[in-house]
C-alpha cells in the first residue's frame, strides 16, 4: 500500500467495506481485494488534496476505482488462466470460473455504487455526473485495451504502436482516471485536469513497461503471480522490442518461435537467451524510466497547490523492483 495518513487509509477501507454485500458473496468480493498496493485510490485522493480540496470527500471515488481495477483483475486472471495473484490462488482458482465472473461483476456494480455515495460526502451534484462519466469511459477504454491485449497474442509480430495503443487501454486509462476524479471532486477544470491526465497517462506506460520487464526478469516469488505471458505468446515490449530489432537468424529463430501455437519450456529458454542478448530488459526499463520522467514533467505543468505526494508515488514506482 502506499504511504496514505494513516486515518485516510483506514477511511479508505472503511468506506469499501460499507459498499459490500452480507454473505455468502462477500467473502468472496472482499478476497480479491486483499493486499493490493492501492495505486489508484491513492492517486484519487492526492489528486484531491493536490488541487486544494479535501480527501475525504473523494474518498467514494477513490473506492470506486479501486473497485474497478480489482474487477479487472479478477477477470483478466480467467482470461490468462493466471493461478495465483499476491502470492495466493485466483479467485478462479479456488471459487471456479463460473463464480469469478461473478464476483468480477459484482465489484464492477459496486464501482458505481460507490460514486453515487460522493453526495453524501458534500460534493455539489454537479461533479458527480462528470465523475461517474469519467469512470465509465476508463473501463470503455480498459475493455479496449484487454480486448488488444487478447488478440495481439495471435500476431507473430507486433510493433510498439499498437502495444502503446493497448497499454494506453489496460494501464493507463484507470491511472488517468483516478486522478482526474480526484481533481474534479476537489473542483478543479481546464488546464491543471488536463495535465494530471497527461501525467497519468505517461506514469501508466512506464509502470506497464517497468512490469514487462520486471515480469521476466523477476522471479515468480518476487512479481507475486506464475505469469503464462510467455508461453501464450503475450507481447509484453521486451519481445516487441526484440521483434523489431531482431535480423539475420537470431531474427528468424525468434519469428519461427513466434509462429509456434504456445511455447513450450525450451521455447521459452530459447526466447529469454535471445532478449538477453539484445538487451531487451534493459532498454524496456531505460524506456520506463523516461516516462517517468515525463510524467514528473507534466505533473509539473499542472500547477497544483500540493503536489508532493504525487510527486514520492513516482519516486516509489519509480525505484521499485516487484
């Protein structure tokens, strides 16, 4: 989790645990959302306080969000067949396919529950609409950028545009969102919304980046999740890189490789040797580390009253290495 006050953090919890259902399901809804690192409400509510207002009042939207991202999550572990998610089995994993999809759509119902509960934290109802409208669109655009995500798999070659195209979609999206929910629940419009969009969207391309690379760097006891990305041919950017990059026959090793339905263990091996001696995982993290540079840039241009804490969520991304 990221460093919230402490009382602002327990008001967080406080006001998801109020939006879940009595049992049975609510075991089930509130298992997903255990241990997670609270990214995205935490950019709600410094968003919020970033622009003069209170934090407080933002809190439904910050539940919302993180509703949502969870609602995501729950259905991109079944459409991945991903088992495990911090360090424990999926909710697929231990409640079956046929109930995740439930519990998936039950937070996404819940997301919107939640904004509606910003009238009764004082925000004029006139920043609901623009919010719930706000939060509608980043799940359009999380849709669309799964949706890319699936089909690129089935491509032996895939360029950087489109990968942008479907990180701007699955990643980045929801980051815009959360603070520009934060930002209008605090009242502000125009200019400075537009730059923390901006921010938003150049810190959630050098998280996504950051994650590919960490992702097959990093070992499974580390990312917290045994990844399928590999075998099922997923184009995180180190392979998009080495695809570009690649001639002559370690090109061609790596495009038959790529035309082969799923890889198999030795495929895999085959595949890490070569980005390794591309440097594919190093120039995907050298390229991360420039979008956050950029995002810094446009936090900058925003203007905000506050912007510190903003600003230490990108140094901890930043530095991380999970």
């Amino acid at each position: 989790m990221f460093p919230l006050e402490k009382t602002l953090l327990k008001a967080l919890e406080e006001e998801i645990d109020a939006l879940l259902p009595s049992p049975p399901l609510r075991r089930m809804l509130s298992y997903p959302l255990e241990g997670g690192k609270r990214l995205r409400p935490a950019l709600c509510l410094l968003a919020c306080c970033g622009v003069g207002g209170d934090p407080y009042q933002a809190l439904p939207a910050a539940a919302g969000v993180e509703l949502v991202h969870n609602f995501s999550l729950v259905h991109d572990d079944i459409q991945d067949a991903s088992p495990l998610r911090r360090h424990r089995a999926t909710v697929w994993k231990r409640w079956g396919v046929a109930q995740a999809i439930t519990v998936g759509d039950a937070l996404f119902s819940l997301s919107r529950l939640a904004l509606l509960r910003l009238e009764g934290r004082g925000v004029p109802a006139k920043r609901v609409l623009p919010a719930a409208r706000l939060l509608d669109e980043a799940c359009l655009a999380l849709c669309q950028g799964q949706y890319l995500d699936i089909a690129l798999e089935k491509r032996p070659r895939v360029s950087r545009r489109p990968y942008f195209r479907m990180v701007r979609g699955k990643t980045s999206a929801l980051l815009e969102a959360s603070l520009a929910l934060g930002a209008v629940v605090g009242g502000k419009e125009g200019d400075a919304l537009e730059a923390l969009q901006l921010f938003g969207r150049n810190l959630g391309l050098a998280y996504q980046l950051q994650d590919d690379a960490l992702g097959l760097g990093g070992e499974t006891a580390v990312v917290g999740k045994v990844s399928p990305d590999m075998r099922r041919k997923k184009k995180v950017f180190p392979v998009v890189y080495a695809l570009e990059k690649a001639v002559g026959r370690e090109g061609e090793e790596l495009r038959q490789l790529y035309r082969k339905r799923a890889l198999a263990p030795e495929d895999i091996g085959r595949v890490m040797a070569l980005l390794n001696r591309m440097g594919a995982l190093e120039y995907t993290m050298k390229l991360a580390q420039g979008y956050y540079d950029r995002a810094l840039r446009e936090l900058k241009k925003a203007r905000l009253p506050q912007q510190q804490g903003l600003e230490e969520v990108v140094l901890y991304l930043r530095d991380r290495n999970f």
